[in-house]
DNA sequence: TCCTTACTAATTTTT
DNA sequence: TTAGTAAGGA
C-alpha cells in the first residue's frame, strides 16, 4: 500500500495539482494559495511515491534562502537529507558553468562581479586616455550603463535595441562600441556578470548539444517557482532543458510580477501554454495565509490593474482585525505611529517583535525607523542596502582571494594593488593596464615582470615588484592549503588586517575580516569536501533576502525583498505618490503603474493577522521638505468601506507608549515608569546591568528629562543607545 | 607622483 | 548621509 501521509495537509485541487507527475504543467493561483507548498510536497511525492531518483529531479527556487527552505521541508517529509538539486537560476548557471567553461571559452575559476564590479570595470572602459578622443562626460555614464545592462537582461539584440530604444545617433553608437568594450573585457578578466550566468549557460547548451543532452537526461522533472518573475533567458533555459522528458512543473501568479524592469516577462505565463500545447493549468482559490479584511484589501487594489487574468481567492480566516489607516502630519509622526502600535502589540496584545516587519518602497526610507527603533531599544533587522559581502574591507579580501584564484581578474588586481598603500597610485595602475592592453596580456604578466615594462621610474617598480611578489605567494597558498588557512594566510599577508586593526575610528571593520574567516569555516564545516573557490562562488550570488532569519527581532525591508515571505503584522509606510507608486512610474507609463501596484499586492499580502498602511503629508528627504499626496493605493485599498482612521492610535487597552518626537500629537500624562526614574543618576562612567546585555558602562549621556538618552558599552556588544526613561525597567544601576 | 582634505551632487526596486 | 572628485601640500 502507498503511503499518502505527505498529501494530508493538502486541500483537494492542491492534491490534484501534485500528485499530476507527467508532462507540463502551470499553476496559476493569488498569493498565499500554497503554490509553494504543492510544489515542495510534489517533489517529496515523486520520490515518496513515484520512486523518483531525487538525482533527477530539478527545482528552481526565486532566492538561495528559498532554496535551503524547501530543502528542508522536502527533507522533513522525506524523512531523510534531501538529495534534489534545489538552488536559484544563478547558483544553478554558475554550478553548471564552473564544470563546463571550457566547452565556451572561459577558464576555470572564473570570477562573477556583481553591480559594483560591472560598474567599475565599465567606468575604467570610459576613462582609458586611450578612448580620449570619444564622448564621454562623467554625467553619461549611467546612460551607457543602463542601456548596456538592459541590453543584457532584457536579452536583446544590440543593434536591435539601439535602432529602437536610442534615440540620439551618437548615443547609439557610442553604446554598442562600450558594449563590445564591456563584454571584451569581462571576458578577459575571466569574470561574468550575473546575466552572463545565464547567457552563457543557454550558449553552452546551444553549441554543445552532448552536454544539454546530459543535463536533459538527469532533470526528468523539473520545477520552477515565481514563475512570473522568470526572464527571457530563464524560460529559455527551461526551455531547453524540458526538451528532454517533457516533465516541466511551473507555479506562479501574474499579480506578483515585480521585477518587470530586470527583465521579467509575464508572457513567459502566456508563451508557455503555447510553447507546450498540452500544458495543464491548476488554480488553486484558497487563501491560506491572511484574514478576510486584509485579503479583501488585496484584492481591491489588484483589481484596479488591466492587465491581468481574474481569478478568485477566498480567505479561509473570516473576520480578524480590520486594516489600520494612518496618514501623518509629517514623517516623525509617522514613525511614532508605527512604534507606538510596534510597542503596543508587543507588550499588550502578545505579539513577538519577529512577527512584525516594516516594508518600504525603497531602502532609504529606512533609516528614520532604524533611529526611531534603537532609540527605543527595540531589537530590529535592515535587509536591503548594503550586505555583509558588500562591505568595503570585505570586498577588498575578496579581491585578493580571487586574484590568487583567477589571475586574469585586472579589475579585482586593480582594486586592491594600492590596499593598503603600497605608493602604487591611479596614474601608475592606469599605465600598467594600458601597458596590458597594448600587449594583450593581463596586468598579472605586466607586473610579472615589471622589471621590462618602459616608462615608470625604478622606485615605483621596487614597490610593484613587491606587490608582485605578494601576489605570487598568494597563488602558491591558494594551490596547497585549505579553505581556512588560505584566507587567514590572505587577511595577513595582504595586510589588510594589519591595516583595519590600526584603524581606530572604525573598529567594526577588523571584526567583519575575523567574521568572514569564521564563515568560511561554518561553510567548510557545513560542506565538507568544498574549496573555498565554492565558498567565493556562494558569495557572490548571495542575495539580500538570503539573510532575512528568524531571530526576535523588526524586520525592515524593501517590499522586493520579502517576496513569499509573510508576516503576522505588517506595516506599509511612506505610502505617498512619487514614493510608492515612484516618481519614475507616475512619469512613465501605465505599465510601471501596474508594477508598483502589482508591488502594493505582494506588500499587502504578506500580512497575516495584522496591516497597517501609514503615509506621511510632509517628509524630509533629499535635505529638503517635500509635500507629498497620499498615495493613490491607499484610496484604492480603502475602497467603499469607511475604514478606520483614528486621529489617537486606539489599541487593545491603554497604550503604554511615549512618543518621542511628537508629544504634543498624542499628549498623554507621562506614564509614572517613566516619571519615577530619576535620570540624574546616569552619569558617564556608571556601572550598570542590563536584562538582556548584561553588565555595562555608561560612556555618553545627551538630552534631558524622559529624552535623556544614555550610551553604554557592554562587553562583545560595543556601544548601545538607550532612552532611559523607557530603558530604566531593564536596567539597574550598579 | 601620491595622499589628504574639502566640497559637491545625488539617492527605486536587485538575482 | 555618503560616494566621488578636485585641488593643494608633501
Ligand atoms: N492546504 C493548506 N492548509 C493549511 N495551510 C496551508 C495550506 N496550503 C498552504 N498553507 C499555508 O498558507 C501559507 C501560504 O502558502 P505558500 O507560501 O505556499 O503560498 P504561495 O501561494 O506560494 O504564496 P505567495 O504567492 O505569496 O508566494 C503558508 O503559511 C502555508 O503553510
């Protein structure tokens, strides 16, 4: 007898959608219907029940964090480790590619540049004196820029997209010439970008129909998730692969496209039924997720697009709390309305601050929540924004780890031969590079013997010929020790450590550096038998949802940035035209109207329990004052119902909650835990211990009264604000 | 030739 | 608030 336990938790059309193995299929549901969940339980099905090697089963997931989730799950159901190959179109190109460069021309070791890198290494194109005679102000770069990377995302042709999207004939051409510069000189760094992940991967399989053969051969079914977020070159890919059993599973939901502008195309939902004729369409009308009043938002604002299939979804939560309205003064009295709800939930209506998130049209609409959070003491998580990986000192040991792995990375050599300074300036860089192209060579041979190049005095050679022979030993190390050693031989040898370690004024630095030698070994100890060419190659398409996690704390994101995520509680802020819808949208065109909106919908639908849209009338941005209308979403959620706007925040019983910006918005007598601590008894130099930091040292005091805040330096923990009159209750002075 | 200092301009979303 | 540049001093 087959053992059906992993379908129980299914509803019956979610049932018929997984346990339908053969040939292609779509599913085609709203958000929070469980298109994840049928996908992963059909994975655990084909190999429960189906007897499916999991060796040939496929499952492309949107995020790397998605990826190791699902894992998990079809781990879970499966009762054993999970054996599918389960990643990101990227990580999957890139694990393809690093096998199989060979067949299409690149080395092994290959280097991946994220914006940054493709950014310099265009900007470096644009300022060779060799292409002085050219147009190119500094103000034209981002011109050359877009239209190069949209060229590549959008996989078009061009020539094609010049003649159709360039208007004026000198752009055209100077485009299509940095295009070849740009793709030249990736090409000799051995480096890609990330679009050349995928470009290359379809090229490969193009020209080498043995190795699209094998890979056909071993994916019998394959899976793909956020479908509607798939690009040209990803359908293709997909494409081609399914060529070979037919077996194709795809979910998604044409409301939640919201990457329109990197290259995402809804008609991939539409090409598919015609590119597989027989393909089986699922829905799946079911709202899991969030309750009837939150649902019915999202609904409603969905609604007002044009472009999109109906579809029914029907919450299985009636009733629940209705949505929260709010529209500020200004922007601090619309921080204070979400910190004093955030405060409220926690401390009366039970809520953890993990459950809450914050989510934002852009990343620099964060920063006065974060303010407004510490000085709360309110524990809170950013995503979005720069990233770990991103940092500068971490950047720069990346560099040298990759130039000992892959030589002919000029552009990672470039960044790092004066890090730190070694006297090797801009002028001399740029003569060596010049001195690299002119030979064709990379700059790894030009400084390798530098003693023959012409033209630089014999004390700046000294100093190259050292470089030299740092990055010689660099090359030997990576050869003969492990992950570990090597980079803790690179962070010194390099310098690097010796240099942040002395910078004072920025102590996080240094311990960034340790941090990722640590990581390099959780990820050595998690991966046994991994070199640290997978560990650079992981990083590199590490994502910024991939570090969103489960600790107790605010999430403050980017609405990209939690797609297929949810929340009990969820606040949308800086609801305001020209901020969400953008200002870009509102001047474009309808389309980039029905994106943002689209975008609305997956903000919306993350919530639970619990929404709040909040906007502000006035807010400072750009350091000037802008009055902005409120968002037309707002009116659109809104709908007919009169929703509640309430002028004092109501909550389940008396808020406990001090505003600290605006008091005079929500006067109310100061609360006697706040009256009753005696502020004068923080001084600098104040031992005291707190509940959850332990014990401290008072290092700083500003303000007064309830305002008075208090810096404290705890052991591990470096320096935390508090507002003592809040604070005062986790704290006692020793 | 290199490095520090001071100023200016610019800020959508990111695998 | 920061990243990138221009100018002036070593
Ligand atoms: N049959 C079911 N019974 C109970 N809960 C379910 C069922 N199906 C899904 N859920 C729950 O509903 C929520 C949404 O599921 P899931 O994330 O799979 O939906 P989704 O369609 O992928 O969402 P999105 O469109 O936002 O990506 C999850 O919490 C999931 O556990």
């Amino acid at each position: 007898m087959t053992d059906l336990s992993i379908l129980e938790n299914l509803n019956e059309e979610q049932r018929r959608a997984v346990v339908d193995t053969e040939g292609a299929l779509l599913v085609l549901a709203g958000a929070g219907s469980g298109k994840t969940r049928v996908l992963t339980t059909r994975v655990a099905y084909l190999v429960k029940n189906m007897n499916v090697d999991p060796y040939n089963i496929l499952a492309i997931t949107f995020t790397n964090k998605a990826a190791g989730e699902m894992k998990q799950r079809v781990a879970n159901m499966l009762g054993e480790s999970c054996e599918v190959w389960i990643s990101t179109f990227h990580s999957m190109c890139a694990q393809i590619l690093f096998r199989e460069c060979e067949r299409i021309g690149y080395g092994k070791n290959f280097s991946i540049y994220a914006e940054a890198e493709c950014a310099r290494v265009l900007k470096r194109i644009m300022k060779s004196p060799s292409d002085a005679d050219n147009e190119k102000n500094a103000k034209l770069f981002d011109t050359y820029y877009g239209h190069i990377k949209r060229i590549k995302s959008f996989n078009h042709d061009p020539k094609e997209y010049a003649e159709a999207c360039i208007g004026e004939s000198k752009i055209k051409k100077e485009t299509l010439r940095l295009f070849d510069l740009y793709q030249a000189e990736l090409k000799n760094n051995n480096a890609m970008d990330f679009d050349d992940l995928l470009i290359n991967t379809v090229k490969l399989f193009d020209e080498n129909p043995d190795v699209l053969e094998r890979y056909q051969r071993r994916f019998r079914y394959i899976h793909v998730d956020e479908f509607q977020d798939t690009n040209k070159i990803q359908y293709r890919l997909v494409r081609q692969l399914a060529k070979g059993y037919g077996n194709i599973f795809v979910v998604g939901d044409e409301d939640q496209s919201i990457y329109g502008w990197r290259g995402a195309e809804i008609s991939n939902i539409l090409d598919f039924k015609k590119d597989f004729p027989d393909a089986k369409v699922y829905k799946l009308e079911q709202n899991y997720r969030s309750t009837a009043h939150i649902l019915n938002a999202a609904n409603r604002v969905i609604a007002n697009n044009k472009k999109r299939f109906d579809k029914v979804l029907k919450t299985t939560k009636e009733g629940g709390k209705r949505v929260e309205v709010f529209n500020a003064y200004n922007d601090r009295e619309e921080v204070d309305y979400v910190m004093r709800n955030i405060n409220d939930l926690v401390t009366l209506a039970g809520y953890n601050y993990g459950d809450i998130a914050i989510l934002m049209r852009a990343n620099s609409l964060s920063r006065q929540f974060e303010e407004a959070l510490t000085l709360y003491n309110m524990p809170y998580r950013v995503y979005g924004g720069i990233r770990f990986y991103e940092r500068k000192e971490i950047k720069e040991l990346l560099c040298y780890l990759r130039i000992a792995i892959n030589p002919f990375d000029n552009e990672s050599a470039a960044r790092i031969i004066n890090v730190p300074r070694r006297g090797i300036g801009d002028a001399t860089v740029q003569k060596l590079i010049e001195c690299a192209g002119a030979n064709g060579t990379h700059l790894f041979d030009v400084v390798k013997n530098i003693e023959n190049v012409d033209g630089l005095n014999a004390g700046t050679k000294q100093k190259i010929a050292g470089f030299r022979n740092l990055w010689l030993s660099l090359i030997d190390a990576a050869g003969k020790s492990d992950a570990v050693a090597f980079s803790e031989y690179v962070l010194k040898a390099s310098g690097l450590f010796d240099m942040y370690k002395a910078d004072e004024a920025e102590p996080d630095r240094v311990e960034n550096l340790k941090e990722f030698v640590s990581a390099v070994n959780l990820f050595r100890k998690d991966n046994p038998g991994k070199t640290i060419e997978d560990f650079l190659r992981m990083v590199a398409l590490i994502s910024d949802a991939d570090e969103i996690d489960d600790s107790n704390s605010v999430t403050l994101a980017t609405i990209h940035a939690v797609k297929g995520l949810e929340f009990p509680v969820v606040f949308i802020v800086a609801l305001e035209e020209n901020i969400f819808p953008s200002s870009h949208a509102v001047i474009e065109s309808d389309d980039n109207i029905e994106e943002e909106r689209r975008l609305m919908y997956v903000a919306i639908t993350r919530a639970k329990e619990r929404l709040y849209v909040s906007s502000s009338r006035c807010r400072f941005r750009f350091n000037q004052r802008q009055n902005n209308l409120r968002s037309r979403f707002v009116q659109e959620l809104i709908g007919n119902v009169p929703a509640k706007t309430p002028q004092t925040p109501q909550s389940e019983q008396k808020s406990t909650f001090k505003p600290a910006y605006t008091g005079a918005a929500a006067a109310k007598p100061a609360s006697p835990a706040a009256n009753a601590v005696d502020v004068s008894e923080y001084t600098v130099g104040r031992k005291v211990e707190h509940s959850k930091f332990g014990t401290g040292v008072i290092v700083s005091v500003s303000g007064s009264g309830n305002e008075t805040i208090a810096g404290i330096e705890f052991e591990n923990l470096g320096i935390k604000k508090f507002v003592v009159a809040l604070a005062a209750k986790n704290m006692r002075l020793l």
